[in-house]
C-alpha cells in the first residue's frame, strides 16, 4: 500500500504535502470513500476520456456523481469517448486497473475538473491502488486544478436524461 511514485513524484515537485488515509480493498472510488468513512462529495473520482486522435482527457469529478460528456465536450472543444481499458493501462501503468488518481497532469494527461470539488475543505484521490487515498487539502486541490479547466461537468445519476454520461 503506497502512492504511486509518478503521483508522489509530481505532489512533491508542486510542493504540496499530503497525508493518507488507508482502507479496506475497494473497487470503486465510491467503494474507497465509504470504507474510509469520508464523505463520498469529497472523493474525486477520475474517468479518462479520449478522442478520436487518441488524445486524452481525465475528468476529475466527485465519486457518486456521472459525468456529462456534452458538457465536457463543450468546455474541451472536442469529441469524446470513455477509454479502452487497455489505453487506463497503458497510460497508469504503476496503477491498479480502477485506482487511477484524479491528477491526470502527473500522467500528461489534461484535466478538466467540476466545480463542486472546487468547494470541499477537504479532497481525497485513488493512490494508485486499491487500498489508499490521497488526502489534500482544498487550497493544495485547487492549486494543482488553477490551470485547468473546469464547470459543471457532472450529476447524480438520477439527473440522467440520455446515456452519455458515464
């Protein structure tokens, strides 16, 4: 059980300090927040995304809710599709498939991240395994997102009109 070291590598050279909150195997983002009893609007949940050019972009938004790909879409200017699990794999290599941390910039991966994160005290991401979460405190979230996009880009599941959300 440990951070990545391409995620710790990258907190470290953005001088942001952390600490982390182990739990149970999980396999899921909302699986990870309640087996370590944090509030689920607080866990970031990553979903990568691609084009049709194989450029990549990771969504960062909290782990009970969906992402809204035209919203995304509109923000990116580009077409979007969900991931293959082989490109997760190949682009988190040191990750366990399921576990890939919400800061897709330590990966060069853009990020594009809701604004109901932007909000929370408190911010936890996947390690990288199945069994740790990044705790990072809302100016040190906040600071690694300044340069990235961002805007209403996820609801609840219930809020779903059509089927391209994930």
């Amino acid at each position: 059980m440990s951070v990545t070291a391409t995620l710790d590598s990258f907190l470290h050279n953005k001088h942001c300090t952390y600490d982390t909150v182990s739990h149970y195997p999980s396999r899921s983002a909302t699986e990870s927040a309640l087996l370590a009893a944090v509030p689920l609007k607080q866990v970031v949940k990553a979903v990568l995304l691609q084009d049709h050019h194989k450029h990549y972009t990771l969504a960062a938004v909290p782990a009970m809710y969906k992402v809204m790909l035209p919203q995304i879409e509109a923000i990116t200017g580009q077409r979007l599709q969900l991931a293959d699990e082989d490109e997760v794999f190949r682009i988190f290599g040191d990750c366990a498939p399921g576990a890939i941390p919400a800061l897709g910039q330590a990966y060069g991966i853009n990020v594009v991240c809701d604004d109901a994160l932007l909000s929370e005290n408190d911010l936890y991401i996947e390690a990288g395994d199945h069994n740790l979460l990044v705790h990072l405190k809302h100016e040190q979230f906040t600071e690694l997102m300044a340069q990235q996009p961002h805007g209403e880009i996820s609801c609840a599941p219930e809020q779903l009109h059509d089927l391209t959300h994930f």
